[in-house]
C-alpha cells in the first residue's frame, strides 16, 4: 500500500519535521524508553531520517493539560516524507501516556543526505532519563513516594480512595 | 465590581507603559525600533518562552505593535511562536482573575 508521492515534494527529497510531545509527570524512564522506541521504529520503518531526539525534562505546565500540572517534554527533529507524520500522530494519541503532542514543519525539498545526524546509540538513553524536578526531590526525601516503577502502575493511588463520605 | 476594578488597573497600566514608551511627554521622540530587526541574531523561536514572555502581557495577551515596536513581519512571526507555545503549555493561554 504505497502512499501517492506528493507533487509538491521534488523526488528524492524530505521534509524536515520537528515534533514535541508531553507525557505524563510520573512516568518511569522505562515507560519513556517505551513510546520512544516506538517511535523511533515508525519513524525509520517508513524511510525517515532522527536527527535530534532530547528530553527537556520535567517541566511545569502553563496551564492544566489531562488534569496534570507537570508533564516530560520529548522533542524530536526529523527527515521524513509524507504521510510519516500522520502515522507517528496516529499512534501518539492512542498512548494514555502522552497527553499533548504537536509537529511543525521547518523545512521541505531537504536532501536527506546533507543534514548530519545527531544521533547516536546513547541520545536514546539520554532522551529516556527525565532529570528529577525539586519537586521529586523533595518528595523523596520526605514521606517516601511510591516509586512508580511499574508503568501501569502511573495512577496517583490517592486518588482512587472514595470520596464524599462525611455525612 | 472588584473584577471590573482589576481589569480598569490592567488597561491603564498598558497605557501607561505606552505613553512612557512613546515619548508623549514632548522631546522624547525617539522612533521604537523592532529587537528582531535590530539583532539579526535572536531568533523568534516557539520553544523559547522566556523570550516570547516579553511580547504577552502579565495577563497572558499579546502585546499589540503599538507598543511593543514590532514589525509586521517580525510580529507575525511573534504571535505564530506564541500560538505554538500555548499548545505545548509553554505560555499560558490567559492568566485568570481570581
């Protein structure tokens, strides 16, 4: 099932894609490890080109986004033709995990081999470690945190005790 | 009423800054420069929201070109970074009264 090669794109050529997504704040490094494979396969399974993969940590968020003040910020630059886009955005937004994700175009009609990759095999493992926040720090040194080792085990356990049972 | 007391102190706060900006005490003419004109260097970029902080107000709202000194081709520019920057939770969409 070969996609219809746009007509805007001169043969041979790529455009180049920068896409950042948000994951939620208690994400193990295992779980980011996860969805960045994933990825990185849908990526190169369908001919494209990492340039640049890094994780800006964990960031407060301006606003609330899934009922969350804080999420991990994964940004990612690459080469790729049409219809990679819609496939990596496809399967981001059936991850639980991700809770915000946006890609721009910065450029078209890219010679794939001209652009230098950044990339090397420890980029991944440093895009999969989130540098602890104050925050954590903080928590851990206090009232031990539960260590969300697991990642289905991400849900606040507080949260899930029943409420409203005062009277 | 106090909210309505709040967002009086906000607009004249902004017309304040104006007027100090634009010289509309006599002598102080001086033509607002566009920064992006000015240093080639500084790049209008969405993931850099300690720079487009400087182009919204405390309110989260775009500092229009009146008084920031844009021009048209940088405020574009402007307003397209801080658009993305909202999406990704960079920037804050508007900052609530209370």
């Amino acid at each position: 099932m070969a996609r219809l090669q746009s007509l805007r794109d001169a043969p041979g050529t790529s455009r180049e894609y920068e896409t950042v997504y948000i994951l939620r704040p208690n994400t193990a490094n295992d779980g980011v490890a996860e969805i960045n494979t994933k990825v990185k396969g849908i990526i190169e399974g369908m001919g494209g080109k990492i340039l640049k993969v890094d994780n800006w940590g964990k960031r407060r968020l301006a606003y609330e986004v899934a009922k969350e003040r804080k999420g991990i910020y994964l940004y990612w630059r690459y080469l790729a033709t049409a219809g990679v886009v819609e496939e990596t955005e496809r399967n981001l937004r059936m991850l639980d995990l991700v809770i915000r994700f946006m890609t721009v175009r910065l450029d078209e009609s890219v010679n794939p081999e001209a652009r230098p990759t950044e990339i090397d095999d420890a980029s991944y493992e440093r895009a999969a470690t989130t540098a602890a926040d104050e925050e954590d720090l903080f928590l851990s040194r206090g009232d031990a945190a539960p260590a969300g080792d697991d990642d289905d085990e991400y849900e606040n356990p507080v949260a899930e005790a029943p409420i409203g049972q005062e009277n | 009423m106090s909210r309505i007391e709040d967002d009086l102190d906000d607009k004249g706060d902004d017309r304040r800054g104006g007027k100090g900006r634009g010289g509309g005490g006599g002598g102080m003419n001086r033509r607002k420069v566009c920064r992006f004109c000015a240093e080639t260097t500084t790049l209008i970029d969405y993931k850099n929201p300690q720079l487009l902080r400087s182009f919204v107000t405390d309110r989260g709202k775009m500092v229009p070109r009146r008084i920031s000194g844009s021009c048209a081709k940088h405020q574009r520019a402007i307003s397209t970074a801080v658009r993305r920057a909202r999406m990704l939770a960079l920037l804050p969409i508007t900052v609530g009264g209370e």
